[in-house]
C-alpha cells in the first residue's frame, strides 16, 4: 500500500510558475512508476506526465509538452511537476498517481495506476 500527498498548489498569474510535490509513503516508491494528472471542474481526468521508476524515461501529453517537467527523487520517496508558462486552461486539481506495474510502458490511461493521492489544486489567472 502506497500513500501519497501533493502539495505546491495555489494561485498563479499566467506565464508564472510552479512545482508541485507528491511524497509517498512506504519502502517501495522507487519501483512504482508515477503519473500526474489533472481535472478542471466539468471535465474528465485527463493525463500530464508519467516518468519511470528510474527517471530515466518521460511521457508527457501534448497540452504541455516543453512547459512542464516530471522528475523524481528516490531517496526523497518524492515525485515533482515543475509547471512553467502556466496558461489558464492549466487550471484544475492536480494529482498524483503510482503505477505498481512492472511491466510495460508508461501509460497516460488513469485507470492503469494503482494509488491515487488527494490533489492539489492549481489556478492560473489571466
């Protein structure tokens, strides 16, 4: 069982910045890969960045490619979305996410991940 708590949310303007965390719990995040994903009120969840267990490999969705950046820190039990040019269509609960799957790549399908945390909420203004 894995728990896992984001933080770093809040208000920005638009072109500002922000990095949200997600701390896990138990020995075993540096096997899991992570995923970040959001949800604007009336809208679907949708994918944002996945990263493997090593950091070595990244996925993000088209949306905020060369914007945004997924990383990780083992040591830490830790997962990061550095948020930069932040737009106000990037508004929306932000949440992270553990895939416990050893197998396979990573995926921007919600419901291949295993543990979700509470999110986070992020709001851009114009």
């Amino acid at each position: 069982q894995v728990q896992l708590v984001e933080s770093g949310g809040g208000l920005v303007q638009a072109g500002g910045s922000l990095r949200l965390s997600c701390a896990a719990s138990g020995h075993t995040f540096g096997t899991y890969k992570m995923g970040w994903f959001r949800q604007a009120p009336g809208k679907e969840r949708e994918f944002v960045a996945a990263v493997s267990w090593s950091g070595g490999t990244t996925r993000y969705a088209d949306s905020v490619k060369g914007r945004f950046t997924i990383s990780r820190d083992n040591a830490k039990n830790t997962v990061y979305l550095q948020m930069n040019s932040l737009k106000p269509e990037d508004t929306a609960n932000y949440y992270c996410a553990a895939d416990r799957a050893y197998t396979g790549g990573l995926t921007n399908y919600a419901p291949s991940y295993d543990y979700w945390g509470q999110g986070t909420q992020v709001t851009v203004s114009s």
